[in-house]
C-alpha cells in the first residue's frame, strides 16, 4: 500500500508488517541462492578434480575433514553431503536455470530457477525422482504451494506428477481458453484418500463423512486454490430438494466446484445428474464475476472410452476421476487370520 493510500493507523500498521515480510523473504531467497551456488560450485570442483587428477571417492573424506578442521563450527558438509553437492552438479550442469518444455511434446520451454526451493528439497528429489522433467516439476509445484519438505514428499509418493490433468474432462468444448487449460491441470486422476481407513462394507456417506473429518488433508489432495463450502449442500429447483454431496469454491478458476462422490463403477447417469446441478449452481450461486462452475465426479473404477462417450453430449463443464482409499480388516475377518507367529511356526514344520 503506498504512503497516499494509508487513510488509518491501522493502514500504515499493515502496510509496514508487508515490507518487512517482503524483506524478509526476500532474504531468505538470496540467502538460500548463494548456499545452493557455493554448493553447486563445490559439486563442480569435485568432479573436476576427479576427472582431471583421477583421484577417486576418497578425496571426498579428506576433504570433509580438511573443512571441519578450517570450520568447526560450520555444519552441511558431511561427507554425505559433499557426494549431494557432486549429484547437484551432475543433475543441473546450467545452474542456477534450467529449462523443460512448457507441455509434453512442446518445443517451447519455460525457465526454472533451482533457487525457489531449499537445499533438503533438493536433496529428497534428487534422491526420489531421477527423472529430470519430472523433478522439475515437484520444484516448480513446490515453490508455488510453498510446501514443506515432508509435504513435497508425500506428494512424490503419491506420484502426483503422473495424476496431475489426467482426468477425462470436456472442458476444451465448454470452457474457453485459457480456463480450460487451467481446469484441466487443476484436476487429478486417480485422487488418493490413504489418509482414510474404512472397514467394508462402507457407503459413499462413510467416504464423505471422513473426507470432512480430514479436510485439511482432502484439500492438500485437491490442491491449491480449493475452499471448503459444506457437505450435502442444499438445493431447491421447481419445489424439489437436491443435496450436492460436497461443493466448493476455487479461489485460482474463481468459480464454483461440485464434487459427486460415487463409491462404485461410473455409469453415463452420473454425468446426467451432474450436469444438472451444476446449472442449478450457475443460477443459484453463480455472479457475473464467477467463472462458470465445473463439476468432478469421483468414483471407484471407470471405462475411459464410456466417460469420453457420457460427456461428450453434456453442456457443463466436467470431469471424472477415480479414487482410492485405504480399506482396513474387518475384526471378525482379522480374528480369522493367522498371526505372524503361527506363520513362523507353520513354516519351522
């Protein structure tokens, strides 16, 4: 906010808690650029000499201990973390850019500065993910979501590289450019719920009940930008009750999201009964300044061609992707089951 603008004290309170922040992650920016630059410079002299003098791994011991000799107190140069900083230089020869096409199969390309994340993050994806493509694309998400290391690794785990805009949709036929390029990328296929553990035989009720329950963690699955409305939301059109099973507001795509839960194969009469809601959305809810509202439909298993098929013929904006949780044990069927010693004893026999 400029000095002009400041009309409270409260205003210019503000307005001076922005600066600093900005300072201070401005610094933390340049702070973590020229740790990873000593580290990447570090890197590249090991190779060198490796390559130039011949000498081999040992040289890295030495020289771990010649810096804890100069710099006691100095901590980050383990001999651990000497052979990251070689792997750093290997992986990323034009540090601190790289370059990846901006799409699969683009000869455009976009710049990524290695920079945006730290040191550690750096470290876990080198270690994960050895594809280069694909790391770059947990920084870039990384520094965009601002996540912390455990976070980034979980959606590593997840392999959320190979979900992300994989969903079937029909945006490109009911979305305009570039809306529909975003909606795409917003959504995932397959979306996983291990957070959860249910007991079969469960309803698709049970699956909402402890989405709610885990909405933090069902909004880190979702991603960035979705904002929690309500479960069963209400609805009434010519005198009858409707109930979406959960609807939300995306803050990036500025519009409405209904998520229809299906705890079961998808049929062609979901996307019927979606379609519907979702125009009853756009008239209940929707403003000028909203985007028009899309729908998910999360289901348990699909026939990709049968979906293409459902929503060809459908005038809002929609997708379908499956989901999986993790399904634990019945107690009965638990008490049935041997247990790791009977196992061991069976197998002594």
């Amino acid at each position: 906010m400029a000095d002009d603008q400041i009309t409270s004290a409260q205003d210019w309170f503000e307005a001076i808690q922005h600066k600093i922040a900005q300072a201070q992650q401005q610094t933390a920016l340049t702070i973590n650029k020229d740790l990873l630059q000593l580290y990447y410079e570090i890197g590249t002299s090991i190779l060198k000499v490796q390559a130039e003098k011949g000498w081999g791994s040992q040289v890295i011991d030495q020289l771990a201990k010649h810096i804890k000799k100069s710099f006691p107190s100095s901590t980050g140069f383990s001999v651990r973390n000497l052979k990251y900083m070689r792997a750093f230089a290997v992986a990323y020869p034009d540090f601190p850019i790289v370059q990846v096409p901006l799409a699969q199969n683009s000869e455009e390309k976009m710049q990524v500065s290695l920079a945006q994340i730290p040191w550690y993050h750096h470290i876990s994806l080198l270690t994960k993910v050895k594809d280069e493509e694909e790391r770059i694309f947990y920084i870039v998400a990384t520094a965009k979501n601002n996540w912390s290391r455990d976070t980034m690794l979980l959606q590593v785990k997840s392999k959320l590289y190979h979900r992300q805009g994989k969903a079937i949709t029909n945006f490109d036929s009911t979305l305009p450019t570039p809306q529909s390029d975003l909606a795409q990328q917003t959504i995932k296929d397959p979306y996983v719920f291990d957070f959860m553990a249910l007991t079969a035989p469960f309803r698709e009720k049970d699956i909402e009940d402890q989405l709610v329950n885990h909405v933090s963690k069902f909004l880190l699955e979702l991603g960035k930008g979705f904002a929690f409305i309500g479960k069963q939301y209400h609805l009434t059109v010519a005198d009858q009750d409707y109930y979406l099973d959960l609807l939300f507001y995306h803050v990036v795509l500025k519009c409405y999201v209904v998520i229809e839960l299906k705890n079961t194969k998808f049929t062609p009469e979901y996307a019927g009964k979606l379609n519907f809601y979702l125009s009853a959305i756009d008239d209940a809810l929707k403003t000028d300044a909203d985007q028009p509202s899309i729908g998910i439909i999360l289901c348990r298993d699909k026939n990709n061609l049968e979906v293409e098929f459902a929503l060809r013929g459908m005038s809002q904006p929609m997708g379908v992707s499956e989901f999986a949780l993790t399904e634990t044990l019945p107690e009965s069927l638990k008490s049935s089951l041997p247990t790791v010693e009977e196992i061991e004893k069976e197998l002594e026999q």
